[in-house]
C-alpha cells in the first residue's frame, strides 16, 4: 500500500513565517488604501483597534491605529462611519492573524469630497483667487452680455425673460455649455474662453439652476475656477439656490443666487434709468431758475447802487463847485495873498492887528510883517490921514 503521508511537512511557525514575509514584503501592501465601514471600536491605552468590512459584511479586516499616529488622523474612527484608510499589512505569528496598522484616516463618500473640496479652497485662497482686491468692478451699463450656460436648461429661459424686462433692446450672446457631469468642467472653461476670445461682451453671466451637491461639482473644479479668475471680462455667477456656494461663487467678480437674481446684477432697469434722466432734467431745470433769479435779485441790486452812485457823483461835484469858489473867497482874504502884493501888517505887541494911529503912541515898538521877513520898528512920529509923508 503506497504511503499517503508527505516525506516532509512546514511547522506552523514556518507557514506563518511564509506568509509573513510574502505579505509585509510585498510593495502593494505595505502602502495600500481601503474603503470600507467601521465597526467593532475599541480604544486602549496602546491604541485605537477596529474592523473595517464592505457594506454588505462579505468581508473584513482588522485594523489598529497606534496612540503615537492617532493625533495626525484626519477622521478619527467611529462605529457606523465610512472611512478611506491608508496603512501596511501586518501578519502576527502567534495568533495565526493579519491586521491593517492604519497612518491615515480620511471620511469617504460625501466625506471625502467635502474633505477634497476644503484642500482645494484652501490652496486656491492661498493663491489670492478669492481676495476682494482682485475682483472687477460689474460695468453700469453694458451693451452686450454673455451668458454661459445650458442652451436647454430652465437658467437660460430665466435669464433671457429678466434681461428682456430690465434692460429691452439690450443684446445676448449665448456661449453653450454643458453644466452636470465629468465633462462640464471642460467644457465651462472652453465657454468662457469663446466669450473672451469674441471680445463683444462688456459682462458674462455663468449660470445653472438647482441641483444636488453631485450635480453641482463641475462648478467646484479648478479649471472652472482658473477660468473665471483668468478672463479679462468680469463674470457675474447664479448657481444654482441661495442655499448653495461653489468655488465659482467665490472667484467671480460678483455673486447672485439665483440665474435671475444674475441676470438683475448684470443690467439695470432701464425704465428707472429713463425716471432718473427726467428728474435730473426737472431738478436741473429747477436749479437753473433758481440760479436765474437770484443772480437777477444781485443785478437788481448793483442797479440799484448804481443809481446811488450817480447821484452821489452829482452831489460831489455841486459841493466841488461850492468848495472852489470858497477857495477863491479864501484865497482872496487870505492875508498872505495881501502881502504878497506888496503890502504888509503892523502888529502891536499885544498881538493886535494895528489899523489906524489913533491910540499910537511916540516910541512905541511895532511888529511889521512883510510877504517875506519881520520887521521891528518904532514909532518916531504919527501922521495924520490926510498928511503926506
């Protein structure tokens, strides 16, 4: 009878040593990522220890985080959590086992986006796209708007019937894009470059109504982003509800909530436009006639100064006259004017004005005061009038 038994047979110890060198020393696994559902949690002074299996429990795989790498963990693990886990594969000989010694620890799903999402913003707002000073003033009153959006979705219908009614008369261009799916973000940045490359548009409108954050993910994309902040034309975004905010909102020169709401920032009613023109007219009218009166008032007044003046002028020279024939008075009463001519006064030394002799007497000293010079006389005899020198 020929023997069923092998010449030779692996220990335990030599089987696990086997597979401990074929798993840890596989490249593949000694840097892997899983995704899978946490369960069975368990902390301990050493470390945080959990399984991690598929959502339909069809398989699992222990895992432990060590209380030296557990503070680097973005998402510490929770029972019921669906996490993105990096770590190596550990054989432990003794209990016959493998285990995942997890170094990183991300939320997955919805949770992994957001958390995508956060490092994205995070580096484009340390790049400046989102600083305030970069940002272009929205022209008061464009010519031409661009408007890049789905040529079959509900926001282009909204925006053309908003557009129509604020500004008529006013034209559209219409740059197609897609707005949901892989290749809407492509596709965005291509729309905006027709409209920049045309070079009509004094503003572009990027716009999609509501939908789910999915649906809503082209417009978190950083070409999206790069496109908006690189276009030499400010762009106005409405995206989807009020609720919503996207990495678009952020960069754009102006945001609106809503496509309508957009499409009301871009162009002002032109009706109001045409009010605001009249009452400029009335007011200015207004302030015309005011103007106009009270400068007619002031050359009222000047007329009325004016009239004043003349006759304060005629009045001048009645008194000029009166004061040249006073001077003419003056000047022939004037006793210089007498002396000038050849005669002179006697003085007493009382100071009286001597004009006659009588009351004269012999020896008496005289002052004689000539047109030039004084002279001192005495009196050595008095003559009658009618006596002759």
């Amino acid at each position: 009878m020929t023997s069923i038994l092998p010449d030779t047979a692996l220990s335990v110890a030599g089987l696990t040593s086997y597979l401990q060198e074929l798993l840890e020393g596989d490249r593949n696994l000694q840097s892997v990522w899983l995704t899978g559902e946490v369960s069975n949690v368990s902390h301990h002074p050493s470390g945080c220890f959990f399984t991690l299996c598929d959502t339909d429990k069809s398989a699992a795989i222990r895992c432990v985080v060590w209380n030296s790498l557990r503070q680097k963990l973005v998402q510490i693990p929770a029972k019921g959590e669906q996490l993105l886990v990096l770590g190596s594969i550990r054989v432990y000989k003794n209990r016959g086992e493998y285990q995942l010694t997890v170094v990183q620890s991300l939320p997955a799903g919805e949770g992994l986006q957001a958390l995508r999402l956060q490092q994205l913003r995070s580096r484009l707002e340390a790049e400046g796209f989102f600083d305030p000073a970069r940002k272009r003033p929205i022209p008061a009153h464009p010519q031409i708007v661009a408007v890049v959006t789905s040529d079959t979705g509900a926001a282009w219908g909204d925006i053309q019937r908003t557009l129509a009614q604020r500004y008529p008369g006013l034209r559209v261009l219409l740059s197609p894009t897609g707005v949901q799916g892989e290749l809407a973000a492509a596709a965005i940045a291509r729309a905006i470059a027709r409209v920049e490359l045309d070079g009509r548009a004094d503003v572009i409108i990027l716009a999609r109504g509501g939908g789910s954050a999915e649906d809503l993910a082209c417009f978190n994309d950083e070409r999206v982003v790069r496109a908006i902040a690189n276009c030499a034309i400010p762009i106005i975004t409405g995206i989807g509800h009020e609720r919503d905010e996207s990495l678009a909102d952020l960069v754009a020169d102006k945001r609106a909530h809503t496509p309508t709401a957009a499409a009301a920032q871009a162009v002002p009613i032109l009706a109001d436009l045409y009010f605001e023109h009249k009452q400029r007219m009335v007011n200015l009218a207004s302030a015309v006639r005011a103007r106009f009166q009270t400068e007619e008032e002031h050359l009222q007044l000047l007329q009325n100064r004016l009239k004043r003046l003349p006759a304060t002028s005629r009045t001048l020279r009645q008194a000029t006259g009166k004061l040249e024939v006073l001077q003419e008075k003056l000047a022939a009463l004037n006793p210089a004017a007498v002396l000038q001519r050849g005669y002179a006064a006697v003085i007493q030394s009382d100071g009286t004005i001597v004009r006659k002799t009588d009351g004269l007497e012999l020896g008496e000293e005289l002052t004689v005061r000539l047109s030039q010079g004084v002279l001192k006389v005495k009196i050595v005899e008095v003559l009658d009038a009618e006596e002759k020198l």
